[in-house]
C-alpha cells in the first residue's frame, strides 16, 4: 500500500470518528487547503467563503471549506 493511500484511508476513519462536518480554526483551516491566512481572510471578505466570528476567533466549517474549494 502506498504512502497516499494510507493517508486516504485514515482520512476517511478520521471522518468517521469525527464526524464529516467540524470546525476549524484558522491555522486548521490553512493546512487543510494548503493556503495563507491572508487567502482565507481575503474570500471571506470578498463573500464567497463563511466564517464564524461568534467565539471571538475565526472559525470555519470544512464543509464550507470543501464547496469553497471547489468552486475557487
């Protein structure tokens, strides 16, 4: 088994356990879509991705996250 595929595989039991919606704080976020804070802060601004401000941190859902991918 590859190196890719393990991590594939582990993603999914990730998932599992912690359920596919979550949210992340910003550094989470940043190494999850492999981009900057300031890319993150500039879609939010811009509309095209939500965030939540409520705690006093950023915080965004990876389902968001996944359909702002997408569509970026």
């Amino acid at each position: 088994m590859t190196f890719f595929a393990i991590m594939e595989k582990l993603d999914q039991i990730e998932e599992k356990i912690d359920g596919v919606d979550r949210w992340l704080v910003t550094s989470d976020a940043c190494k999850y879509c492999g981009l900057s804070p300031k890319s993150l802060k500039r879609a939010v601004m811009k509309g095209a991705l939500k965030c939540s401000t409520a705690t006093g941190k950023n915080l965004y859902l990876k389902s968001n996250l996944d359909n702002w991918l997408r569509n970026y």
